[in-house]
C-alpha cells in the first residue's frame, strides 16, 4: 500500500518511446527503467514474463484455435500509409468475399480514360456488387462513348453524371445489371458534385449518394454540405454518402474536416473509414451513414493503388444478387432433313387441290399452323436456363502469374513498410496493367483480323469490344406486360400528334391552293386511273422470295432461310394468298402485326424515359413480300404514266 507522503513525493519523470517501453524486456532503453517503474508495471500486468524459455527440454502443447474468418482475414501489418514512420494499426488483407452481403467500392479514378483494364480487373477481383467512381473526367454527349463500352464488364452496366462546365470532375456508378438501380444528379449545389443512387436488391432499398468534392475546400461547401443534409427527406432508409471530400479528417487540427463531421453528426451520420485514402497518408474518401441505421457493415481501405488515391471497400446489410439468370429457348434448325421436311409439306393440306376459305385472312392462318406443326415435329422447340457469370476471354496464365507475384509483393510491404519493397510491389503493378493492356490488344487484333470480308462478324466483334450487349437496355418495370402497354401507349400517342399536325398544315395549304388566283386547275385532271392491282404468277413469286434478303421474324411459321428451301410445294398456296390480298384489296389482319424492338438513342439518356427509346419494327416475311409485290406494281404506274416528281 502507498502511502501518502510517497504519493506528494517529488519524482523525477521520464519519457520513453513506443520503441523503448518495447525493448524493456531486453534492459536496452535509455535511460534505465527505476526498480519501483518496473515493480508498478508489473502491478499493473504490462510488463509481464512469458516463463520458460522455448527449448528442445521443454516440451509445450499449442493450442489450436478454430475461428470463422468472415469476409476479410486481420493480421497485424504495418501500414505504410500511417502518418507516423513508427505506428502501426490493423490492416485488414481482403479475401474471398462473403456471398451474404452486397460488396461496394469507392475509388477517385483522376480520369477512367486510361484506367479501363485496371478498374474492369479490379471489379473482378473483388467480385464487387457496386463501384462508385469520382473524378470521372467524362464529358457528356456521344463522345466518351467508346470509353463507356470498355468499362463495363460483362454482366454489368455503368451510368454517370458528367460535370456540365468545364474539365474534370464527374461521377459514375458501375453495377451489376441484377440489381435495379435508377441515377439521377443532384442539382442546385455549386461547391460539390452529387448523384443519387436508388439501389435495390431482392427488395431491399438503399439510397446511396456519390459526392466529390473539389478542392481547395472553402467555407461554402461546408455552409452547402450542411444545407444537404438537413433538407434530405428523412423518410428514405438505408442512406449513405460516399466519395471524395477532400478534407483531411486524419487530421483532428484540420478547423474544415472537424466542421465536416459535426454537420454530419447534427443529422445523425457517423464516417466509418480509418486509416489514409491517399498515397500522401491523408484520409479523404470518406463513407457516412446514419448511426441508427445498421446498414454498413464493415469498411476497409484496399492498398492496391488504381491512381493516387486508395480504393475504399464496403460490406452493405443488404443480399447480394445472385447472377442473372437468362432463360432462353432455341431449335436444332441444323438437325432438320430438308428431304423429309418437303415430304411432309406435299402430305399437309398446304398441297391439297379443294380448300374452301371464307378470306385471305383464313388462308394466311392454315398456312402459319400448318408450317408451325411441321417445324415443331422436325425441330421441337428446346427451352434451357443458363446462369450467367463475368468472363474474361484474354485473361491468360501470365497474367494470373504477374498478379499473384503482384499480391505477393503486396503483402511484403505492408509488413515491412520499407521502401524498396514498395518500389518493387509497384514494378510489378505496372507490369500486370501492361500485361492485361497488351492481352486484350492482341485477343481483338486476332479477332478482327479474323473477320477478313465478313462485316457481320466485325460489327459484332466491335460490339464484343465495346460490352454493347445483345439484351434490350429497358426501364424499370413489374412486369413485361405493362412495360409492353407502357411503350404501345407512349408510341400510338406520338404517331397520333404527328398525324394530326400533318393533317392540320394539309388543310391549310389545300385550301390556299383552292382559293389562290394563281391555282393551275389541271393539276386536278387525270388521264389515266390506278384502280386494280394485277394477280402474279408462280414465276414471278418465286422470283421474289429468292430475291429478298433471309432476314427472319419472330412471327414467321419458319425460318426465311428453310422457306426457301422448301418453296417448290408452297409456291401455289403462297401465290393464292398473294393474288386474294390483290383482287380483294385486303391486307390481312396477321401481317399488320410487328416485333418492335425499343432501342435507346445514347447510352447517357435515362432509360426510364419512353421518349428516349426508338423503336425498331420487324414485320413477317410474307408481309414484306405482300408489300414489296404493291410497290414494284405502283411504280411501274407511275413511271409509265410519268407521274414521279422531275428532279
């Protein structure tokens, strides 16, 4: 027991180092610990003894600890980012991420122009659900399009927000495409850029909004920040801000970054990221969340370098998604003997000398089931779910080899810290972008050069470059049936305004044409008159069909390519259904109907706009003949009777 007058009793006081206090044990600190320094530290159980020393005549037992590592494996390394050249703290080594929760990066890129390799390996890598990027260095227009092909991966999608004014600056958001995420900007605010993110998996929302500040950071971003936060709408759950603010929140003395985190502590926001984002030792990409939300589960800082600035890796209380599943359904038009295929065509009632129809309308219809039935008994239709997973076509063995000496390196400097063994964990990052860069060059070299003549297979190569995917780029919907309505709906009302405009100024002239002095009368008169179209022959239908290109539709009975194969036995039912349409003056009701296919005009419009799609029509087969058989007759009218305009 200490006594008071030893308490009162002046001592002479002495500062050690971290570095020292750790050499006690080997009594080589100077100046020497005091005998009643150690005993109090003994009392205090920091200074303690391990026992006996570890030898071949002690024999110990090593216990065997089983743990659950989760999503990332901690071990005590060295960080070299840390301010101080002699402290250390937790640096958390990312492993195979945890199939349980939705996996999202942030990373300022200073320009993704040249870091598309880099950023589509990383996504990867990482297996990450989401990545936001700031300081994006896109423009806005089509010009920045073929950059935008080359950063998403396959199984992806990628949206951003320019900067309207000026260089630099941007946001973009890379996603996998089962998610259902909607971007929008954020306008109004001068001192910082902001995009919103309303994400949503397997029902479960979460607003996530991507900021970067510009520096230097004044006064007014804090006053701007501030006013963000208290007018966002306190009913959205799940919000978190994520990106660069670029205040040094390491730094307690920095007046800005304490400004920051107490507007964001007045709404109730907590910043979860700790340790440097920078490559200077500063901390300056930041993730908020409310504090009474428990949306965030963990977040690390990666030390793979993609520019200056250190990617930031989270864990969401949210389900991941599971990869898309693509349902799809296909024939074996191959496997089809083309012998027994006619032979079944002469046996059908397509052949047959008495048909009794009521209309084109009817012969139109057993021509389609007859053709269907056939088709579904040499080549039944196959439906098959295949479950989709990203694929690197390039990626090769010294590629994987580079990486793993790459992660190898890695660890050795974070353990070490010395400098020699960053220069080298960055030679060989240098090494993997150039490997990868190389590899995808020469992976579609070969392939165009490949292609030779065929522009078909160069178009789709191209767009194998590009990531433009064959699946339709459509809006949010519940279910394709009102997504269906949603576009007849928007399309029949635009066809309807422009029709009644056209109408409209055609009145108008017609009638200033009528009541003008300078009106020639004779345009009026006729002397020859279009009153009646004229039957075809089985020549000339046959003629035709070869002629046209074998482009098919989803509404053809049969493929274009096998109809014209088999068009000697269909050639007199196909005439008569022809020359009824003619003499009647009837276009039947089937071949008023199309696939229309709604193409987004740019990739940087919102795609859940109708007004932003254009639609594509593919009509049947037998309608594109009906009308191409219309046409040739019109224009030989209208030439020999020399009606067409004078160029």
């Amino acid at each position: 027991m200490i006594s008071n007058d030893n308490l009162f009793r002046p001592v002479k006081r002495f500062v050690y180092s971290r570095n020292q206090l750790y050499s006690i044990r080997r009594r080589q600190c100077v100046p020497p610990l005091q005998q009643d320094t150690i005993d109090t530290l003994k009392a205090h159980t920091i200074w303690r003894f391990r026992g006996n020393h570890g030898g071949s005549h002690v024999r110990r037992s090593i216990s065997t600890i089983v743990s659950f590592r989760g999503c990332y494996a901690t071990s005590q390394l060295r960080n070299p980012n840390a301010l101080g050249s002699e402290d250390r703290q937790t640096v958390r080594v990312a492993v195979r991420p945890s199939p349980l929760l939705l996996d999202f990066g942030l990373t300022n890129a200073r320009s993704v122009k040249n870091k598309d390799v880099v950023l589509v390996d990383y996504i990867i890598d990482h297996n990450l659900d989401l990545l936001g990027i700031t300081d994006t260095w896109l423009s806005t227009g089509d010009r920045d399009n073929v950059d935008l092909g080359r950063l998403k991966p396959a199984g992806y999608e990628f949206r951003h927000v320019p900067r309207l004014t000026g260089r630099g600056g941007g946001l973009a958001l890379i996603y996998r495409q089962s998610l259902t995420v909607n971007v929008e900007r954020v306008d109004g605010i001068t001192s910082f850029e902001c995009m919103v993110c309303n994400v949503s998996s397997n029902g479960k929302p979460c607003r996530i909004y991507i900021i970067y500040a510009p520096p230097p950071i004044r006064r007014l971003f804090i006053d701007e920040f501030s006013l963000f936060l208290e007018n966002m709408p306190v009913s959205s759950s799940n919000v978190i801000l994520a990106g660069d603010f670029n205040c040094h929140v390491n730094d307690i003395q920095n007046s800005t970054a304490s400004a920051l985190i107490d507007a964001a502590q007045t709404v109730g926001f907590t910043q979860h990221v700790r340790g440097a984002t920078h490559v200077s030792g500063n901390t300056l990409d930041l993730v908020f969340s409310r504090l009474c939300e428990n949306i965030i589960a963990d977040v690390v800082t990666d030390s793979l370098q993609i520019s200056d600035h250190y990617p930031v890796l989270s864990k969401f209380n949210m389900a991941t998604p599971s990869h898309p599943v693509h349902n799809f359904s296909y024939r074996e038009l191959n496997k089809i003997k083309v012998a027994d295929f006619i032979r079944d065509i002469e046996s059908s009632t397509l052949c047959s000398p008495v048909i009794s129809v009521t209309g084109v309308d009817e012969l139109v219809h057993i021509f389609d089931s007859v053709l269907k039935s056939i088709l579904d008994k040499h080549a039944p239709l196959i439906s098959r779910s295949v479950r989709f997973r990203p694929n690197t076509e390039w990626y090769n063995d010294d590629i994987r080899r580079a990486k793993s000496l790459r992660r190898k390196n890695e660890r050795l400097w974070c353990k070490s810290g010395l400098h020699v063994h960053k220069e080298l964990y960055n030679s060989q990052r240098k090494l993997v972008n150039e490997l990868m860069t190389s590899a995808k060059k020469e992976y579609f070299s070969t392939l165009i050069h490949n292609c030779g003549t065929d522009q078909r297979k160069l178009f789709g190569v191209v767009n194998q470059l590009l990531s433009r995917d064959k699946q339709l780029d459509l809006p949010n919907h519940v279910s394709m049936q009102s997504l269906c309505d949603d576009f007849g709906n928007f399309f029949k009302q635009k066809i309807d305004k422009i029709q009644s405009a056209f109408t409209h100024v055609s009145d108008i002239k017609l009638s200033n044409n009528l009541n003008g002095s300078d009106v020639n009368r004779n345009i009026f008169s006729a002397t020859s008159k279009f009153d009646c179209f004229s039957i075809i022959s089985e020549s000339d239908t046959h003629k035709l069909v070869l002629s046209m290109k074998s482009k098919s539709c989803g509404l053809d009975p049969i493929p274009v390519r096998l109809l014209k194969t088999c068009i000697e036995p269909l050639l007199p039912f196909l005439t008569n259904i022809i020359n009824m349409s003619l003499s009647t003056g009837t276009f039947p009701v089937s071949f008023k109907r199309a696939q229309v296919r709604p193409i987004l005009k740019k990739q940087s419009l919102d795609k859940n706009s109708c007004e932003n799609y254009r639609p594509i029509s593919n009509l049947p087969f037998l309608a594109k003949l009906l009308e191409k058989i219309v046409s040739i007759q019109f224009q030989t009218y209208l030439s020999q009777n020399q009606l067409f305009e004078p160029l």
